[in-house]
C-alpha cells in the first residue's frame, strides 16, 4: 500500500519558478493517494543535470520505494538544452535500471517558459501530479 512506503522526491532549484510548482502538485497527489507527509523527503539539487546523483543516492537506500525526479530545462539560444536534457533523461533512466526501483522522469524539456506553465498548471495538466501517480 502507498501508505506504507517511503518516497523520494528530487528537485531542481534551476526554473524554481517552475519546479516548486511542479513540486507543489507532486506532494499534494501523493497525499491524495495515501503517503503520509513524512513518509516524503524532498531533495533540492541546483539543476537537472544534477538529479540522476541525489536519485541514485536515494534509489540505492533499502526503505526507498520510489524516486520521484522534477525538473525544468527550457531551450535556450545554445545547444545547452540539449546536452542537460538527454544527460538527466539517460541518467535517470539508468538509475532506475542500476537499482531496479521506479525512478520518475518529471523533468520537464521545453521551447519555452510558457509551455512549463502550461504543464505545470494546478488547474490543468500537471506533470508532477502525473509523477507522483508513476510513483505510488
């Protein structure tokens, strides 16, 4: 039961005007599904590239159920984008293939700001509300 698992959630600080919405709903649907609040540690990293270290970190403790990975890369000028998005993606993956727990890409990759919004919008599609029902 959900109720009874522990929950890992990393968090990048990078587009926190983003992140913290998509951690907002993550935590608000895993209470509605029946995760106790201190059965949930949030962990802040400074950007995406940095969520596959603190998830395998967390992947690899026994009372770990699931690692929940939120983020927001939105495409810039440079090919930046697409050296931070694939690298979370593929590290995250391997995370989940290294430990052989869930490990839940919320990362979000955009064009623009406008469509993190838009995906992380409390009244409408919400990528860390999907996240957390990957995870329980």
């Amino acid at each position: 039961m959900a109720a009874q698992k522990n929950y890992v959630i990393i968090v990048s600080r990078f587009n926190e005007m983003i992140t913290l919405r998509l951690l907002e709903g993550c935590e608000e649907q895993l209470r509605k599904r029946g995760v106790r609040k201190n059965a949930v540690r949030v962990v802040w990293v400074p950007g995406a590239f940095e969520i596959p270290v603190a998830a395998l970190k967390a992947a690899k403790k026994q009372s770990t159920a699931a690692v929940i990975c939120l983020g927001a890369v939105v495409r810039g000028e440079t090919y930046h984008f697409e050296l931070v998005a694939q690298n979370a993606a593929k590290g995250i993956l391997d995370v989940s293939l290294l430990t052989g727990k869930p490990v839940v890409f919320g990362v979000l990759t955009t064009e623009t700001l406008d469509q993190a919004y838009k995906r992380s919008d409390v009244n409408g599609d919400h990528k860390g509300r999907d996240a957390a029902d990957v995870a329980v």
